[in-house]
C-alpha cells in the first residue's frame, strides 16, 4: 500500500471512535398520540409518509444502510391477530416538501425494499411493533434528503373491508416532521386523495453504518464519459483486508491519482469544492481534501473502458469506527474537452462495525 495511504490508516486507528446507534425511532417528538388503521387494516389503498430531513439528521448524522422499518402498536390494543395482508414497499430520498403526486417524491436512491409479498399481523399490543418488515434490499439514506415509505397494500386480509387494527400517529406533529398521504381501493393510483401534513405512524428503523456514498460530479473525459468512482470487496469494517478503491469508465492506459481526506469543505485554508477553471479544466473540481494520494494506470481498451484499482485493506481494530474520509481520482486525459484531465464523483466513506 502507498505510505501516504498507510498514514491514513494509522490516522484512523488511533483517533477516538464515534458511538453509532443501530435503531432509531420517528418522528423525534411526539406532538398528539393516536390511533389509525391506516394503511394495513383499511381497504386496498397506496400510502406514503414523508419523514423531514431535520428529524433524520437528528438520529443520525451521516448516511447509513437501513434494513428494517417497524410500526408502533396504538394504545388501545385493539386489533385482529393472525390476518395476513399483502403490501409491497418503496423507500426514496424525497423532496423537501412532498406533494400529492406519488412518483414525484421518489426523488433519489429509490430500492423497492419489500417486494409484493404478506405479511402476518400479530396482536397489537400497546407499545409494542407490532409490524415488522424485514428489507430484502437496504435503503441508503444519502444524510440530507428527507425520506419517503411508499406502501402499497394489495390485500388488507378482510376481503377488502376495513377492520380494526389500532396503530400509533401523530395526529399533529409541531414541527410538521412527517406527512401522510394515500389514495384508496387503488395500491397503483399516481396521485393521493388525501393529504395531512404533520402526521405519520410512529416508525422504528434499524440499520447498519459502514458504507460508501457517492457525492459531487465528475467531468468528462476521452469521448464525453465521465469516470465512476467505487468501491470492491464489501464495506469499509475493521479487518476487511479485501476492500479496496475501484475506478471505471475513465480513459485506458493513463496514469490516475487517488487521493482520500478527512474533509469535503476547506482544504488548506480553501473552500471545496476546488475549482479547476484556472488551469485550464473548465466543469472540473476538487472534491475533498488531498491528504493521502496514490497511483495507478488504468488499463483496457478505448474510451471509457478504463479501470484502476487502489487495494485498501483494514485493520482489525475497531477503535475508528465512525469515523469519515472522503475520496476522488484525478486522471490525466489529453484527449478530454480540457486536453488536461478528467475527475470522477466523490466518496464519502464511512467506517462502520457492520
């Protein structure tokens, strides 16, 4: 490994760790606890909530991998157990304010988490969650959006005639933290019915930290394609010794820089990101600061078809998870629109036990 990589590491290793949480619950303060059978125990419907980015930033602050949502039992207890209801759900990195258009606020990052399956409601006992469901793909969080759970409910279970199943909502959120918004007998319909700002079901989500999150833009290279910026061998935790930095679609057989730092806002003084229009490589920036660097030369043929790989193995120690850096390559391109270089995306890294 490139020693400048190598002091980065030992950076990492010896800083204090950052605590994460694994669960979370939503919204952040409870304005008017009540009850609804909204969505699962009413008839066949398409429902969305919206969570504001200020309440996810106030659970966690950076991106993380979410891998389950839970619903809160409401405080009656009153509910049918054993019922079966066929949903599917979305999850999205939404607007700042929804509107009643439903695809509209699938904005970014969207993963069909639960694909059209059921689901098996047990008896909603009061402070429980009742409504588990398991992700069969994480959601990324990209750390900024506010967040959107599309739940379209195929079957209620009662042949399509709503029956009691008391869940938790807040009924008028101070902060406006969460809408909710549905239309029913229609889990396809393209626009809501109805709409309540300041409500939503309480909500329980668990997740995982280490991840890798693309931010910024590249600039494009030989024949107009941009280099992609990734990662290989799973996710940034202690003792992967198989992870590793990985460049494509950047021009073939030229030398390309990596380089990895602690922050994505100054560097040495200066405001990122760092504009390259002075020197001559117009649309090109900087992304985060040069604090390690190391070489590669991409190979394979043609524009486009260039690939570089940084191996990046982890120490076992766990004393830095929680931790950030963040990543760019720079590659030289006589052949790119400045006849100088082209640079990739961003990487946000974040270190985490899982």
């Amino acid at each position: 490994m490139n020693r400048s990589l190598a002091v980065v590491l030992l950076l990492l290793a010896s800083a204090e760790a950052l605590g994460a949480q694994q669960n979370f619950v939503l919204p952040v303060n409870l304005g008017n606890a009540l009850n609804t059978n909204i969505p699962f125990a009413s008839v066949r419907s398409r429902y969305q909530q919206w969570y504001s980015a200020a309440d996810w930033q106030a659970r966690s602050p950076r991106p993380i991998r979410v891998n389950t949502m839970q619903f809160k039992a409401g405080s009656t207890g009153m509910g049918v157990a054993g019922r079966q209801v066929e949903i599917e759900v979305t999850m999205a990195n939404g607007p700042s304010v929804p509107s009643n258009v439903f695809e509209a606020n699938l904005v970014a990052g969207r993963v069909l988490v639960f694909p059209r399956a059921r689901i098996t409601l047990p008896a909603p006992a009061p402070g429980s969650f009742p409504i588990n469901i398991p992700f069969t793909s994480e959601f990324v969080w990209d750390g900024s959006s506010s967040v959107v759970a599309d739940i379209r409910v195929w079957d209620n279970g009662n042949n399509n005639v709503s029956w009691t199943y008391d869940l938790e909502y807040d009924g008028s959120s101070p902060t406006a933290a969460m809408f909710r918004l549905w239309t029913v007998n229609n889990p396809s319909a393209t626009t809501a019915t109805f709409m309540s700002q300041g409500q939503g079901l309480t909500t329980r989500f668990f997740y995982n930290s280490a991840l890798s999150v693309a931010y910024g833009a590249g600039c494009p290279g030989d024949g107009g394609f941009v280099p992609l910026a990734g990662t290989e061998g799973g996710r940034p935790v202690p003792g992967n010794n198989t992870w590793g930095q990985l460049l494509t679609r950047a021009p073939s057989q030229r030398q390309a820089m990596f380089y990895m730092g602690f922050s994505r806002t100054t560097w040495n003084g200066q405001p990122l990101p760092f504009d390259l229009g002075p020197i001559g490589a117009q649309g090109c920036e900087v992304l985060g600061e040069v604090l390690a660097s190391a070489t590669a030369t991409t190979v394979g043929g043609g524009a486009g078809a260039g690939i570089a790989r940084i191996p990046f193995p982890l120490p076992p120690t766990t004393s830095w998870v929680g931790l950030e850096v963040f990543s760019q390559w720079i590659v030289v391109d006589p052949n790119s629109p400045s006849g100088l270089l082209t640079v990739s995306n961003g990487l946000w890294h974040i270190t985490g036990a899982n």
